[in-house]
C-alpha cells in the first residue's frame, strides 16, 4: 500500500525523454540502451572516458549537481568503467581539482569502498598521505590542463576516470 502511494505521489519519469516507467532506474528501458560505452584502450594508458557524449549519459551529465540520486548512479558507471579499464584498485579517490566533480568522486569511493582525498588547501595532510600510494581522478571530462594539475600535487601513481571525452559539454 505504501509503496502505491509513494508511486502516485512521485511518480518515476524517465530523465532523458520524461516518460512515465515503472522501474526505479532514472532513464527508462529504451534510454538507457542507447547509452554507448567507449572501448578502453590498455597499452600503458593513465587517463581514460566511459562514454560517448550523446543521448541519455548527457541528461544525467547535466542533471548530476541537482540530486544525489544522479550523482549515485554516475558513480556507478564510473565504477563499471573502472572494472571495463582493469586498473589496479586505487589506494584513493580524488575529484579533480573543478568543483562540480566532487560529489561524483564522494560517489564512486562509496562504491568502492576507498577514502576520498581532495586537492582543496584544508586537506593537503591528508593528500600528504596519498603522494605513495595509487589515486583514482575522477573528472566530468577529460581535460586538457588536468597533467598539469596533477604534477603541481606530485602524485606518483594515478589514473584519470573521466565520463566524457572532451570538454565539449
């Protein structure tokens, strides 16, 4: 009965073409087939995208700041990435040094049960800790300035996750 009510009272509308579904997923059946994965590439690579930047992946991009249940099911995309790269486990999470990709970067480090560092100032002791060790960077998109970022942070071991390929979002 609770659940019914829940139901009439919100509603589950798919985020990409608003349809009304029954699933408790944000994009409905035949949005979320049209989300295309790009293929890794594994020769030594440190920086990486999930996925073409077209269709659906694009709604929840743009959806990502407005609830935490968007940023949840992009960090387990990034999760999925993770595993479709076969990278190392990380000893660390950390979101780039843009704001908007903290949260997913809180997210992905629930899922996979590290500790999320931050590039911000009040926690360079903690950063301390984790110039040793393997740092997964999770960004939006790849970004051409993010190298030299990292090399101000004198990070030894790290790999870049981005979502999207380029910039253009």
């Amino acid at each position: 009965m609770k659940e019914a009510i829940l139901s009439w009272l919100y509603p589950n509308f798919c985020v990409h073409c608003q349809a009304l579904h029954k699933e408790e997923s944000l994009l409905c059946h035949a949005c979320s087939e049209h989300i295309e994965w790009i293929e890794p590439s594994y020769e030594g690579t440190i920086q990486g995208a999930l996925l073409v930047p077209c269709g659906p992946i694009m709604s929840l991009v743009h959806h990502k700041t407005q609830t935490e249940r968007v940023t949840k099911a992009l960090g387990a995309l990034f999760v999925i990435g993770l595993a479709r790269y076969t990278w190392p486990m990380p000893d660390y999470v950390m979101a780039s040094p843009y704001l908007e990709t903290f949260g997913l970067a809180k997210a992905v480090a629930r899922w996979i049960d590290r500790p999320l560092v931050s590039t911000h100032i009040w926690h360079r002791r903690r950063l301390g800790r984790a110039r040793n060790k393997s740092v997964l960077l999770i960004d939006t998109v790849l970004r051409s300035d993010i190298e030299c970022s990292l090399k101000r942070l004198s990070l030894r071991d790290w790999r870049l996750l981005a979502l999207l390929p380029n910039e253009k979002t």
